[in-house]
C-alpha cells in the first residue's frame, strides 16, 4: 500500500497532537485528534475504523487536513443558521408596543394571531401564530386568560365560594 507522503514531520504532528487531548474540552475535537494520533503513530485507517466508528474515507480526510492546515481544522464549524426575520431595532420597538395598551392599536388582546397581524401590517413580515407567541416568550411576556367563573345560571354556591378562595 501506497504510504502518504506528509508535508510536515508525523513525529512533530503526533507531539502537538498529544498536547491538544491533554488541554482541550471539546469532545468531538478531541476524538477527532485521538483519531489523527493513532493514525501517526502506526495504526492504519482501516484498523482504526473497525474499532472507532468512524469511516476510512473521514479518517484520511482527517490527517491530510491535519498535515495540510494544521491541528485547528479539526474543530467544529459553528453554524450561523437562518437570519432573523425582524431586525434588533423592531424587535425592541415591537417590545414597547406590546407594553402598550392593545386598544390604541385596535387590538383587544396581544396574544399570537393578534401579533402576528401587527406584525404583517406594520413590518410586511409573515410571522406564524406560533412563532408569535413563541417571539413573545422571548421578550419576557407570558398569556394569562381568566379563568372562567361558575355559571350563574346553574348556581353551584360550593363551587363559586371555592373559586373566590383561588
């Protein structure tokens, strides 16, 4: 078998390689340069991916990343995810809206739906019900519904004493 042919010294790699294990606290990086060191230090990928899980294709493309860029390529990426839909400046005004008395908006209530039309009329943005409550959570505000009372057609003094009590 054809053996790679390393840019940098395999015995300078292994050493810095041991250093990493000893220091880090991401896990993940750490498997990944314990994969790496066992590969320097004799063990082929083949074995190597019998035992760890890993496939032999990942654990070339490990050690020439390794050799090539450096010990740093094998952290994780940190994924930057969808772009918020309303920008930190409306949120915050949105913020002082809903603090507002809902009737100067023509709103009974702010709750999802009645958010989520604010939200349609005022920014163009379609946020769901859902992720109008949810945006609500965020900002620290909470649905509080009143519980409904006795019936006064079928008075139940029981019950009704029992709720005052609540």
């Amino acid at each position: 078998m054809r053996r790679r042919q390393y840019i940098n010294n395999p015995e300078e790699l292994l050493a810095q390689g041991k250093e990493i294990v000893t220091q880090s606290a991401d896990n993940k990086f750490v498997h990944r340069v314990s994969m790496v060191n066992l590969i320097l230090s004799g063990m082929t990928p083949e074995e190597l991916s019998a035992y760890s899980g890993d496939s032999r294709r990942v654990l070339y493309d490990w050690v020439t990343k390794v050799d090539e860029q450096g010990w740093d390529s094998l952290k994780a990426v940190k994924q930057q995810g969808r772009a918020p839909k309303l920008s930190d400046d409306q949120l915050s005004e949105l913020r002082a809206v809903v603090e507002e008395d809902p009737e100067e908006h023509g709103y009974h209530v702010w709750d999802g739906p009645t958010l989520s039309e604010y939200i349609r009329n005022h920014y163009g943005v379609d946020l769901g019900v859902r992720a109008c409550q949810i945006l609500m959570h965020k900002m620290g505000f909470s649905l509080i519904r009143p519980q409904t009372y006795p019936s006064l057609e079928n008075p139940d003094n029981e019950a009704r004493e029992e709720f005052k009590k609540k």
